[in-house]
C-alpha cells in the first residue's frame, strides 16, 4: 500500500501543490478524490472546504491539513475525523498579511483618503504629516499573522498596542490580554486592527456598544473575518463619522452583496478577501515537515485545538 496524501480545494492549484510536495514526500502518492483507488491508503488530507462527508471513506486518516491560516468552517463542521489538525500559515502568509495592514495603516497614518477625494476636486489641501509614533495602532489578536504584523507595525515607529487571550510579549509592542483590558485597549487606538480568528468567543464581539468606545474618527482595518464585527453596527458608525474610514477584506456574507450599503461609502475601501493567501513554495514545506514529523512519532507544528476553535 503507497501512503497517499488527498488534496481538495476549488480555490489553489492542485498541479502546483502537487508539484512542490512530490519531491519532498517521496513514497506519498499526492492525488485527488476521485483519483484513490484504496481509499484505506489515504492517511493525509490537505484541503480547504472540503464538502460533507468527505473524510468519511478515509479510515485510516493520520493527518488533516487546512490549506489555510483560518479554520472556522473546518471546525465547527459535524464530520471531523479524530487526528491531528494542522493549519497552513507560513511566515510568507505573514509578510504578505503585513504588508496589507501596512499599506492601510500608512494610508490613514498619512491621510491619502483626504488627498483622494480633494484630488477629485482639483483642491490643494495640505494636511500637515503625523509622527507615526503619535498614532495608536491597536490589533486584536497576536497569532501567527497577528504578531508578525504588528512587529511590522512598529517597526514603522508606530505606537502599537497588541490584544490577545494570553499574555504575550512582543519587541515594541504594548500587549495587553484578556476581556477586561478591552474596552480600554479600543478606547485607545486611532487605528483599529481586527486579526482574531472567529470563534464562539470572537463572533459578534465587536458589537455596537464596543464600536463606540472607538476615539471619534478612528479608522478601522478588518483582515479577519466578517462575523466579528457587528457590520450593521459598522456600516452606522461609518456613516455617522464615529469611525471615519474603514479597509474592510472581510464580511459577514461573502461575496459582499451588490445592494450592501459599504459599496458605495467613499470613506470604505473594500477588497474581496485576499489579504493574504497560503503560498504553495512555502506552504508545501510546511505540510511535508508535519508529514515527516508523523512518520517519525514526534508531535506535529501549528496544530489547531477544534474546542478552543483556532
Ligand atoms: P492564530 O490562530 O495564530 O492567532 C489567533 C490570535 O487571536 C491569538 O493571539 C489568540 O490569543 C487571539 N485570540 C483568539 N481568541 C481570542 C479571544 N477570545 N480573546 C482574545 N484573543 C483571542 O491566528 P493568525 O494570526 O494566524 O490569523 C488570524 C486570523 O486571520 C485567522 O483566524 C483567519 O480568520 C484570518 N485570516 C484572514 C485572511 C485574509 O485573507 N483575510 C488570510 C488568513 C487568515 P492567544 O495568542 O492568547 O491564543
């Protein structure tokens, strides 16, 4: 019986995986679903949104690999198998998700919404530039992408806040954690960063009366997933001015809705969920150095706890 590896997703390149993977996994057959002749040989599945029922046949299942940094919709499915799960996220999946948060967090830090729209108008409007160090950047959640970003962050010279569930400590990062520090942590940042993942403790956690403790006219930059935030409540304080500009990647439905009012607000830029992807050239080592781990009996990296969610 050949090992095999089953990859599933309708969004990344089988050929391309396939490609990096094979030389590094020699004697694992790396196919598709419908290409498994012993559906008993299958001990690893790379996927990303598999449908229903598609670990059901694998039996011998040793490893699931989420080709991809969020797992909300693997783990709350009811048809998990019982081994091991392991996310893709590589430190090229970090440096591209920074280097989305600091394009908009330089955007707003610079204020090149306000030159947009007085461009528009043919106006000269000299807006005198902050000192990055004078502008609180607060991000929620300090994972794998949360902490690379905000490292990124100061390293920019920005006043950089971090919020995650443990303590955490960060080179130039102000870390605070837990629920009772954050109301003050939002009191307290110009620029919102949202990098939680969605779980049942994060779902609707920044609700109306979180939005508003916000400072009047801070910008908000969400790159994790939509179900955090309370949009209705978003899409408000964004027309009233509470928020005065926002760099949204993700919604609560995906693709964002023709008739959703966020389209046509010009203080909203709004990006159809790429602010970072899983990068075959990178990702594959990642998932071989698992495989190896497996087959050596040592524990595997980067592993996702399906009760805690993330
Ligand atoms: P990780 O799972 O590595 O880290 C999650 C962070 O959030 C941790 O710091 C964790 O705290 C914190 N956290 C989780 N729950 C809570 C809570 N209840 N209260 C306070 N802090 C909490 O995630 P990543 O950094 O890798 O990614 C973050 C999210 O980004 C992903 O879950 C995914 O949804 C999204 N994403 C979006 C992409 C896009 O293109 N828009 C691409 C890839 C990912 P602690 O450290 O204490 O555990």
């Amino acid at each position: 019986m050949i090992p095999t590896l089953v990859f599933y997703s309708q969004f990344d390149s089988f050929e391309e995986w396939q490609a990096l993977l094979a030389p590094l996994l020699p004697g694992v057959r790396i196919c598709q679903a419908e290409d498994v002749d012993d559906p008993d040989s299958v001990l690893y599945v790379l996927a990303w949104k598999p449908p229903h029922g598609f670990f059901a046949p694998y039996r011998q299942l040793q490893l699931l690999v989420n080709l991809g940094a969020g797992v909300d919709s693997l783990v709350g499915r009811d048809d998990l198998p019982k081994v091991p799960i392991t996310r893709v996220s590589d430190p090229d999946m970090g440096r591209m998700m920074a280097g989305y948060v600091l394009f908009a967090v330089l955007r707003y830090a610079r204020d090149i919404p306000a030159f947009e729209r007085a461009q528009r108008q043919r106006r000269w409007h000299y807006l005198h530039p902050r000192l990055p160090s004078s502008v609180r950047v607060g991000v929620l959640g300090l994972g794998e992408l949360g902490a690379y970003t905000a490292l990124e962050l100061a390293r920019q010279g920005f006043d950089v806040r971090g919020w995650s569930r443990s303590a955490k400590q960060l080179d130039g990062v102000n870390c605070v954690n837990g629920m009772e520090q954050l109301d003050g942590f939002l009191a307290s940042s110009d620029i919102l960063v949202v990098m939680l993942p969605l779980t049942a403790q994060t779902e609707g956690l920044l609700s109306a009366e979180r939005l508003a403790l916000l400072p009047a006219g801070s910008c908000f930059i969400n790159v994790s997933r939509g179900a955090v935030v309370d949009q209705q409540a978003l899409t408000a304080a964004l027309a009233n001015g509470q928020i005065s500009e926002a760099t949204l990647d993700v919604f609560d439905r995906e693709p964002l809705p023709p008739q959703d009012p966020l389209w046509a607000m010009d203080n909203v830029l709004i990006t159809p969920h790429l602010a970072s992807v899983a990068i075959p050239a990178t990702g594959a080592a990642q998932v071989a150095e698992n495989i190896l781990r497996l087959g050596r009996g040592e524990t595997v990296l980067h592993q996702v706890d399906p009760v805690r969610g993330y």
